[in-house]
C-alpha cells in the first residue's frame, strides 16, 4: 500500500499548478464568456481536453494516475471544464474513438474536442427506463438509409444539441432483447425530429421529449455494427467512471454546508453546537471520505489490470445518498426560512439551497437509479440471481 | 474505449503478494484449527481461548507482528496486522490477540529501550498476555474520564481503585494502566503492572459476543515502580490518545473479517432459500439490503486500510483516519448484524446458526473504543466545528 506520487506524475502536478496560477486569476468569474473562450482554447492546446484519449486523435495520452491528478487539481481551484461538449468527452467520444470509422473519427473528435458544438443522448424511452435493453424506437433500412419512428424522453440538453448518440431498435425478431440493438448518430436539424422541453420541479428544463418521424440516418453514420448498439453503449457508459474530480466537488458541497451550519441558529444557538447537526456533517465527511478511497481502490485494480465488476456502483449510491441527504440537511438548518422560495426577500442565499434541495434527480436518477445500482452489485458482484 | 496504457505505478492502494500470502497462511490454520464448531467450544471454557493454539500462533510469527525484529517480532506494521485481525475476525477467533498487540504497541510507543527488552519478547512468544486497562467507571475515553489517582511513594507510584472494561482481564498477565497524577485533566501516566504484584486481582467474563471477555482490574496498594512507567508522569495523554486510535483501527479490521463472513453466510442463504418457488435472493427485497451491507462494508474497509496505512506513513492523518473508520464501521456492522439475522428469517434466531453469532460481535464491538457518536463528534473537532 502506498498513497505517494512518482517524482513524474508530482512534476506533471506542478506544471497543472503553475498553469493555473497563470490562466485562472484570483477572483475571475467563471461565467464570464471571453474568458471561457479563451481557456478552452488554452487547456485545448495543453491537450488537457480528451486528455487520456489516444494521441492519434487528438487527445492527450495521458495515463490514469495523471488524468487523477488534472482532474484534482482543476476540482481544487473551481477551474471551469476542461473542454465544452459535456457528453461528447464523456461518453460519445470513447465509444467513436472505439467503435467508429476512420471517417467518422476524422468527421466528430475534432468537434468533440474544440467543443464546437453539444451531442445529447437518446437512450430513455416512455416505457424503457431502467429497462433500457427493451427499447422500442424503430428502425428500418432503406437503401443507404435508416428510417427511424419512435420516441426518447428524458434527453437532457436535447434543445441545445448538434447532434445526437441515438439507439435503436433494427431487429425486433433478435432472440435477446439485448440483440437488434443498433446505435446511430444523428444531426438534429434533421427533418422529422421534434424537441419538446419538459420542466423539472425545481423550475428549468434541462431534458426533453425527442420525437422521430420518418426521420433518415445515412447508414455511414451507424456507430458499429447493425445489432451491436448495446455493446457500444454499456461500454461507453462505463467510461463515465466515478471519479476524483466527483469527490473534490462533494468535499466542496460540504465546506459550504459547514459554512451554512456556522450562520444558522437553533433554539437561539449557534446550529454547530447541536449534537445531531455535528454528526450529520461528520456522517457526510465520512461518506465523501469513503467515495474518494473506494475509488482510488478501483484506480489500483484498473493499474493493475485487475477485471472490474461494478464496484463504481458503490460509489453511485454513496453520491445518491449524498446528494439526498446534504439537499434536505441545508433546509433544515435553515428552519422555517427554508420554506422561502427564490423571489422573496426573506430567502436565504437567493435559494439556492432551496434550489439543491430538489435538484438532485438529476445526478441520483440519471445514469440509473439507486435500484438499478443496488441490482448491479447483488447479480454481479454477489452474483444472486437475476430477477 | 481509449486504452489505459502501462505506468510505473506508485500510488497503490491494494495489498502486495507478501500479505495476500499471509492471509491465506491465517486463513488455511483458522480453517483447520479454529472452525465455528471448534469457535463454540471454546467460548464457553474459562480463559476463553485455546492455550495450545495461542502458542501456536506464536511459532507462526502472528503475535509479534508488529514487534521489530530486534525485540522478537516479525517487524512487519500495520497493513499486515490489518490483514491477520480480518481473518481473525472473520472466524471469531476468541483470542487475546488484539489486547496483547495493544499492550505491545504501547511499550513499543511509549517505552525506553530496556523496558522493551524487558517485556516485548515475552509478549511476542506467547509467554505473556498483555492489555490495556484505560477505562474506569465514567466509561469516558475523554482525559478527565480516568480519576485513578497514583500516589508517589518514593519510586513508586501507589494505586487504589478499579479500572473497568478491561479486555481479557483475567487471562492477561502485564497490563498497561491509565492514572492519574494530578488535577490537570492532562496529568496522566502509563505504567506496566503485572498480575502477580502484590494488591493485583483481575477477573474477566463473556460477553454479549461470548468469544470476547471483559472484565475488572482491582488495586489495593499496588505499586507501579517509576522503572515500568512508559514516558514521563503527567505527560502521556498524547501516548493514550495513540492507543486509542490503534485500538479502533483493531477492533475495525476484526469488524471488517467478521462482517465479510456474515454477508457471505447471508448471501449464500439467500441463493439456498427458496421460497414462492425461487431462491429468495431473487427477489429485490432481499437483493438491495445485500447490496447495501456490500457498499458499507467496502466503504469500511477503505476507510480502515487508509487509516492503517497512516500509522507508519502519515500519523498526523491518524485521528481522523481511525475514527472515520470506527465510526463508519461500527453503524455499518450494527445495520449487517441486524439484516443478516432478519434475512435469514425464523432459522437466523436460533442458537444452531451462526449468523447470530456476527449479531453478537457487532454488539461488542459498538462501544469497543468508542462508538459512532463519540467518534463522529471527534471528527468534527478535529475539522473545526
């Protein structure tokens, strides 16, 4: 067991360090858009964006343990992202680079990793949530053409999106539901395609209904093999690891929780002096604590090229709990003020603890439920059998 | 997906060849010599533990683990000693082993040079079961929790008094006792009794965990010579503070073995036991809280190996380290205790199975130097709240 650096990877540290100290000033706002601009062009050129994607497509090469230590680094500093296109570096990018043509390679990954434009991703549909191997959407081949009808719901930035990794249903005789899978890549501005937004309860509206209407995909733009599309999404999903930058910004949550504890009271006194209230933070820290080491336990595994199994859906529920608990714990250290929503003069912070309270489904729902997580840890880690 | 390519790691937070080797050695002599049958026999006998096997393990290197070389041990640390207490732990091996590797600690800690010669050899080969007698009647792990005063008598200090929840009391033959000096709540000392000095009467009983003894140690008058005190008098809270959080990441990595076998039994059970024509780990009923007992206990167990790991490598990091394990592990333990009994249904009450048996030592090892309150609200000190 050891937790020091190799003298390489505390060089690379340095060298993220004083590129931050340079191109991240005290004080700079993160929304301010000639700034952004300006990075992304700047950690773009580092190869800092895609940085452990292979050299030959224009990432940066990067091992995991420097890819760690980046992702630290940048999580320290509340650095903006590195790169625009959230899901196109996530999930698009590494099942393109995996399963794509030379010419589909050529044609996105540059796009991906200039953040030129937004990918959004259709895999929900009305009756296949957690089920997502039963998807319905059809699909039929037409010549040098996909014809496709159906509909995708819960489709986060599906409004603001160029493109889009959409999965399909070619065969629907295929003796596993899993089988006549087939993923395509879709431009939006296609005829047939209708983006309906649906708002959330907390007041935005991040995702949307897509519907299909003899919408025609050019057979060059499927993504691997008719019939191979749930193989190229399960291990694009599980490229979307948990990961350290995750836990920097839970550490964080948490200052500004303890934060919040210092400036509230409780029968007129200080909330931090409330037994319950210090062991609800403890507990938090705990759990945080518990996400980062489990996860560098994973890290040790993946170096050692040890399988993995699921042991991400550790770390998946941990954060649900997290992002559960911390939501409703502000409030009630805000007592009767927590009830305010943002607009009255009496809210607390322009309510935005108001606001975390309610928009945690986001992160605990998207990319399966606490359920489905508790599922894949009982059949393949304990192998129980499937229900 | 991009290929990971091939690094000189250094950040390694598995365990080597070496302790895996060591595991199964624990693992191959527990199974033939301390199977649960065996288990149960021996809870049940006076001293709690079997003297032949206790020598045994001492051949075996195990009761010195973390003794330098110099002084008869194996000289290996803490991760290794993680590994052996989770095999120990996972068969309820009922030994002194904890509390003699406690008392060892604290001479190896805290002791000159001559007082190690003096006692860690015979702790290392058996000869001799130590302990830690810290806690009194206030069951307060805080300073001012020990009021056992010792009265300076030329080179003696004189005690008169209980010191309470002593483990394996009545087996050990050196304890290592906690009093007190004088009024500063800080003014502490260590001493080395032994149980054959004279005012010196110690007696231990099963616990709720029948493979676990507690007990009292009583002084009328005994002297502890200014020889066998560890440090200086009125100086060594910082010595007993480090006790206690060796003594948390111990019990933890007990807990760890011990809440790994009571999953798998519960697992196994539930892949066995059909019911509505299907074995019921089938069902999401059972399935989620098998799953949640996993991600705690993994969680336990990273927090334990980390804080293991600090204790050569990082020892500020140590506090912290040990009682987020503690506190984190004993909740998780408590909740597997009670969902590995209520998932095997009606047969997990009887007194046949064993799954009880994890029940038990979850209830044990709850207060075992410190419970969750205690160690939650020392983590928020320590963050400044």
């Amino acid at each position: 067991m050891d937790f020091r650096l190799s003298p390489e990877e505390e060089a690379f540290r340095a060298e993220v360090r004083a590129f931050l100290d340079e191109n991240l000033p005290e004080g700079q706002s993160r929304m301010d858009f000639p700034f952004l601009m300006e990075w992304n062009k700047k950690v773009r050129a580092k190869r800092w964006v895609g940085f452990s994607w292979p050299k030959e497509v224009g990432g940066g090469g990067g091992s995991l343990m420097q890819q760690v230590v980046l992702k630290e680094e940048m999580s320290k500093r509340k650095a903006p992202p590195l790169g625009a296109c959230f899901m196109g570096l996530a999930w698009v990018g590494p099942a393109i680079v995996h399963y794509g043509t030379e010419a589909q390679k050529q044609r996105f990954i540059p796009d991906i990793l200039d953040g030129a434009y937004q990918w959004c991703t259709g895999y929900s549909e009305p009756d296949t949530g957690s089920d997502l191997a039963a998807l319905q959407c059809k699909c039929v081949r037409e010549g040098d053409q996909y014809v496709v009808n159906g509909q995708k719901i819960w489709t986060s930035i599906a409004m603001w999106s160029k493109w889009m990794i959409l999965l399909v249903r070619t065969d629907p005789k295929a003796a596993s539901k899993h089988d006549g899978i087939t993923c395509l890549l879709v431009e939006m501005s296609t005829p047939g395609i209708d983006v309906r937004p649906i708002q959330n309860m907390s007041g935005s509206s991040m995702f949307a209904e897509v519907f299909f209407n003899d919408v025609r995909v050019p057979v060059e733009n499927r993504l691997g093999a008719e019939g191979q599309g749930w193989q190229v999404t399960v291990s694009a999903l599980a490229s979307e690891r948990s990961s350290i930058a995750e836990v920097t910004a839970m550490f964080r949550k948490l200052e500004e929780l303890q934060e919040l504890a210092k400036k509230c009271t409780k029968d007129g006194a200080p909330a931090t002096s409330d037994s319950k209230v210090r062991r609800q933070l403890a507990v938090f820290e705990a759990k945080i604590e518990a996400m980062k080491l489990n996860g560098l336990r994973s890290l040790t595994q993946q170096l050692r090229g040890e399988p993995m199994q699921g042991e991400t859906s550790v770390n998946k529920l941990l954060r649900a709990e997290l992002e559960v608990d911390m939501g409703d714990f502000a409030l009630e250290l805000l007592g009767s003020a927590g009830a305010y929503w943002k607009g009255s003069d009496e809210t607390v912070d322009g309510g935005r603890w108001q606001f975390g309270a309610l928009n945690w489904p986001e992160v605990v729902i998207g990319g399966g439920t606490p359920n489905i997580q508790r599922n894949i840890i009982a059949e393949r880690i304990l192998h129980l059998p499937k229900d | 997906m991009p290929e990971v390519r091939a690094v000189e790691v250094q950040v390694d937070f598995g365990f080597s060849e070496e302790q895996e080797l060591l595991r199964s050695e624990v693992r191959k002599l527990l199974d033939a010599r301390a199977p649960l049958e065996q288990v149960r026999k021996t809870m049940e006998t006076g001293p709690g533990y079997e003297p032949d096997l206790w020598r045994e393990l001492a051949e075996l290197g195990w009761l010195g683990l973390t003794i330098p070389e110099g002084f008869g041990g194996a000289g290996l640390g803490w991760v290794d000693l993680v590994v052996l207490l989770q095999e120990t732990g996972r068969s309820l091996f009922p030994s002194p082993l904890i509390s003699t590797t406690l008392a060892a600690s604290a001479i190896l800690d805290a002791g000159t040079e001559e007082q190690k010669q003096r006692w860690l050899p015979s702790l290392a080969d058996g000869s001799r079961i130590g302990t830690l007698a810290l806690l009194e009647a206030s069951d307060s792990l805080a300073p001012t929790g020990i009021a056992l005063l010792g009265k300076a008598d030329g080179d003696a200090f004189v005690l008169s008094g209980q010191k309470k929840f002593v483990a394996d009391a009545g087996a050990a033959n050196l304890f290592v006792v906690a009093f007190r000096t004088g009024g500063g709540p800080q003014d502490l000392a260590l001493g080395v009794l032994d149980a054959g000095a004279p005012g010196v009467t110690a007696s231990h009983s099963a616990t709720i965990d029948a493979t676990k003894r507690l007990g009292t140690l009583s002084l009328d008058e005994a002297r502890i010579p200014k020889s066998a005190l560890l440090g200086e008098p009125g100086k060594a809270w910082p010595a007993i503070e480090r006790l206690l959080d060796r003594g948390a990441i111990a019990v933890t990595a007990e807990l760890t073995g011990a809440a790994d076998a009571a999953l798998s039994l519960t697992v196994q059970y539930a892949k066995d036991r059909i019911q509505f024509g299907a074995p019921i780990g089938k069902y999401q009923g059972v399935k989620h809280p098998l799953a949640e007992m996993y991600v705690d206990l993994e969680s336990t167990k990273s927090l334990l190996y980390y804080a293991a790991w600090a204790v050569a490598e990082s020892p500020s990091e140590v506090p912290r380290s040990a009682s987020l394990a503690k506190a984190y592990g004993t909740d998780a333990f408590t909740r597997i205790g009670i969902d590995g009994v209520q998932l095997h249904g009606a047969v997990g009450y009887t007194a046949e199975y064993d799954i009880q048996l994890y029940l038990k030592r979850a209830k044990w090892a709850r207060p075992a130097f410190g419970d969750s309150d205690f160690h939650y609200e020392r983590v928020a000190c320590l963050g400044g709240l």
